[in-house]
C-alpha cells in the first residue's frame, strides 16, 4: 500500500466499510471504534459551530449516538465520514 493509499484514499474506505459492517452486525465494540475513529473530528465541527466545549460534547455524543443506532440508513452513496 502506498501512502497515499495510507493516509486518504483506500484505506480510510476499507476502515470505514468494516466500520459500517461491525455498526450494522451490532458488533461488541464498534460502537468505540466509532467514537475513535471520529469522535475528534465531530467535536472540532461541534466546537467550531456551537462555541462550546460542553455544548460540543453533547453535540458530539448525540451524533456519534445517533449515528450507531441508524446505520442501517447508510447507503454509501457518500463517503460514511461525509455522512455522519
């Protein structure tokens, strides 16, 4: 694998296809993936967009939450990180 492939492209899609899988098979544990694989990223967008650490926190569970229980409403017809 190139690092290309490393850091955007290929292998950012194989963790979020297995992701996705693990979410829907209700996998012991995907939901933690979620938030590690994630959670940075939903807090910066909460952050930039409420102003608040503590609102950003309860933006970002909320999400990462709400995101675990509906991942069968995932179709892939965008990048998962897109749609989450």
């Amino acid at each position: 694998m190139t690092s290309y492939e490393e850091r955007g492209g290929l292998a950012v899609a194989d963790r979020d296809a297995t992701l996705v899988a693990q979410l829907r098979g209700r996998v012991d544990g995907a939901a933690e993936e979620l938030v590690g694989a994630y959670g940075d990223r939903v807090y910066r967008l909460a952050i930039r967009i409420t102003g608040s650490p503590s609102d950003a926190e309860e933006v970002t569970q909320d999400a990462l939450w709400t995101a675990s229980r509906k991942i069968d409403s995932f179709r892939g017809a965008a990048a998962f990180g897109s749609w989450l």
